[in-house]
C-alpha cells in the first residue's frame, strides 16, 4: 500500500483506483489481534496539484479471544474514511485528517493499522460462552437486576438522621 509520488503522477487530475489485501502481521504482533479474514482495503486517489485524496474502505473481520474462554470470537471491520495527503506542513487543516508525505512516497499502511486499532474492541465476548457463576463474598446480576435492587434499597432504607422524624410522624398517627 505504497506508491511513489512518480507513479500517481499519471493520474493527475483523475483518480487511481486500488483493492489490496495488506500484510499486518506488525499489527498482529504488537496487540492481541489473533489474524484478520478476508481483510481488503479499497479505494481511490485523487491526485490533485500539492494534494492526494484517498478514499478508503477496510472491510474484513478481526479474529480476537473471547474474554472468558480465550476461543476465537470473529468481529465485524467496515470502515469508511477520506484522508488526505500534503507535500508541506502549511497545507495541514486538521490534525486527524491530514498527513505529511514523508520521502517520495504515499504510504496508507500506517493510516490502515490506525484505524483498525481505533476499531477493535477492548474486550469482546462469545455470544455462547457460558455465563459466570457466583463466587465466595459476591453475586453474579444482570444489570436489571442490580437497577432493581438499588432501588428496592434506597426505598426500603431510612436515613439514620431522620428516624427520629419517622418516630414523631407514627405519634400523630396514633392521636
């Protein structure tokens, strides 16, 4: 996923047109990404005066561990996004957006391993996995059911510092 600015300066004024599965082994040695299937990335350059516009599409599928039983969970990549190149640092607009063409070449692999790693998750977890169980000293809930005892407490519950306030209402009752 290199060119040279030579190479794209035949489409100036058009657009180069590209689809390539690219190697992120890099990308796979340093997190806990297990491999990619089928991933592509495709798109177009638009090679304009001082800029290029690259329009990417990443489409494939993450291999990642399941929290709880480590056994590969596959997780959906599909990622549009338009980045654009500059030949000089006055031309930068937006810091997210634009990048420095570094040497004589346009490389998207960097972006491409950016923004996968913006899109896996921190944790996922198989959807059959089996659920946890219940432990010495705590219970395992569902979120439901944790709002729901929160609020059978706070309604059940009375502030120490106003007992006293609930002794005097029972007295006027009883008068």
């Amino acid at each position: 996923m290199k060119w040279s600015l030579t190479q794209l300066a035949k489409y100036r004024g058009s657009k180069f047109d590209f689809d390539v599965e690219p190697d992120m082994s890099s990308l796979i040695e340093r997190t806990d990404i297990r491999r990619f299937e089928s991933l592509t990335v495709s798109g177009h350059i638009e090679v304009k005066q001082e800029q290029y516009i690259a329009q990417l599409q990443i489409n494939g599928m993450f291999v990642l561990p399941c929290k709880r039983s480590l056994e590969d969970v596959l997780y959906p990549v599909d990622i549009k996004t338009t980045e654009y190149f500059v030949l000089s640092e006055d031309m930068i607009l937006d810091e997210e957006h634009y990048h420095l063409i570094e040497g004589n070449v346009l490389n998207l692999e960097p972006i491409t391993e950016e923004l996968l790693l913006v899109e896996k998750p921190m944790a996922i977890a198989k959807e059959d996995a089996e659920p946890l169980q219940d432990g010495r000293g705590y219970d395992v809930m569902s979120e439901e059911a944790l709002v729901q005892s929160k609020q059978e407490e706070t309604e059940d519950s009375i502030d120490p510092r106003l007992s006293k306030l609930e002794e005097l209402f029972d007295r006027d009752k009883s008068e």
